[in-house]
C-alpha cells in the first residue's frame, strides 16, 4: 500500500528558499462566533503574534510577517527534507493547536489554518514581502469603510455601497467623516513582522579581570514595522 502514497515524495529543491503562507480556514465565520470587535480586534492580534513566536520558535524562519487572518514564514532551513505534504500538514497543525492554545476560549468550531508553499529567490523576497504588505493596507482601508458604513446603513447596503468604491474613495469617505487613516495604529496598517535581533550583554570576565561585551540574539515582535524596504530587509539579516 506504500506505492498509494504517490504526493509523499514531493520534495521542495534541495538549498532553495521558500515562503510558507497560512490563511485561517472560514475565519469570516470564527470573527462572528467569537464577536470580535470591528474593523480590529486588538486580542485577536494579540493571539496572532503570540502564534507567529511560537512558529518563529518552532522553524527558525529567517522572517515572519501577519496580517489578519494570514501569517508567511521564510524559510532556509527547510525542514522535514523538503517533503511537502509534511511541511504544509505540520506548520498548518501546528498553527491551528497554537491558535487554539493562545485564545483559551470556547470555539463553536475546531480553528483551522490551511497551508501552501511559495519558492522564492533572494530577489523575490522583497517583492513577495511588499505584495502583502500592500495588502495589508487594502485590508485596513476596506476594514475601516465597511465598518463606517455599516453604522449608517443596513450590512447589504454598506456592503453594495463599498463594491462601487475604489480605495482611494473609501479613503477619502473617511476622512471627509473624522476618521484619519494616517492616525491609526502601525500594525493595523502595515502588519506585524517577527525577526531575529541582537542585544548588547555586558558581562565581567574573572579571568582578564575587565568587563567583556558580547550580543546574544533574540525573537522580536515589530508592531511599528516600516514601509518594506531593501535595506529594512539587509538591516535584519534577511537579504546579504
């Protein structure tokens, strides 16, 4: 029955990068389950960054980035040998199981993450990184309007109000009504990125009798990311 097993010796290529991209299954659904508030739920934020360091913790990815409901990992050491129905079947468990864990609340519903993987080359990475981080800001304009317009319209007609809009005008319709997208939290406009840095540790060596300085590395969770850059990525480690 081995022989059945014919996805199972798909393999990413060998000393490539690659972008592992989660996405919360039906989450649409879990946001009205749970009530979460509109148009950001700050403790649900809270939850995503808290399973984005358990992950970080977990693969050791070079980067990780998230918005909403949607977390991409960078990846060199690729593990589990590259197979690809482990890599996708255990980051998404693992996703899911941390989700669960964080949130500590009843769930009329098992979370779920699905999972898919992106090779990418070093030059690809600050494309893919801006692609969603461009996102993220479409998700914050969207997310502000249909909540104004929610509360001046019934939810069918908020809804078929924003379809005929473009960003630039939900913007605007703000704005014209006091709410400052340029006033709004860092992370809720450009996302939440986890990375590696290095902090100055100051210690006295006994044995040349003097202080002796050395830099331990450790996770960082960056809620006032930059707008994605070359360098933002070469000052991190990400891009040599």
């Amino acid at each position: 029955m081995k022989d059945y097993e014919v996805y199972s010796s798909l393999k990413v290529p060998k000393n490539s990068k690659i972008i592992v991209r989660l996405d919360g299954r039906s989450f649409h659904s879990l946001a009205r389950d749970l009530n979460l508030e509109k148009p950001y739920d700050e403790n649900f934020y809270r939850v995503i960054s808290k399973v984005c360091e358990d992950l970080f913790e977990e693969f050791s990815p070079l980067f990780a980035y998230t918005f909403s409901d949607e977390i991409s990992l960078l990846l060199d050491n690729v593990p589990f040998d590259g197979r690809i129905e482990k890599i996708n079947s255990v980051i998404a468990s693992f996703t899911s199981s941390s989700f669960v864990m964080h949130y500590n609340t009843h769930f009329k519903k098992p979370p779920a993450f699905d999972s898919r993987i992106i090779p990418v080359s070093d030059g690809d990475i600050l494309k893919y990184f801006k692609w969603r981080q461009d996102e993220s800001w479409r998700n914050c304009v969207n997310s502000h309007g249909i909540s104004y317009l929610k509360s001046k319209y019934s939810n069918s007609q908020a809804n078929d109000i924003i379809k005929g809009m473009n960003q630039s005008e939900v913007h605007e319709l703000l704005f014209q009504n006091g709410i400052n997208l340029n006033d709004v939290e860092t992370y809720k406009k450009r996302g939440i990125g986890i990375y590696r840095k290095n902090k100055k540790v100051v210690g006295f060596n006994k044995k040349e009798n003097k202080n002796q300085t050395s830099y331990r590395s450790y996770v960082y969770t960056d809620w006032e990311l930059p707008k994605f850059s070359y360098e933002f990525f070469e000052e991190i480690g990400v891009i040599k």
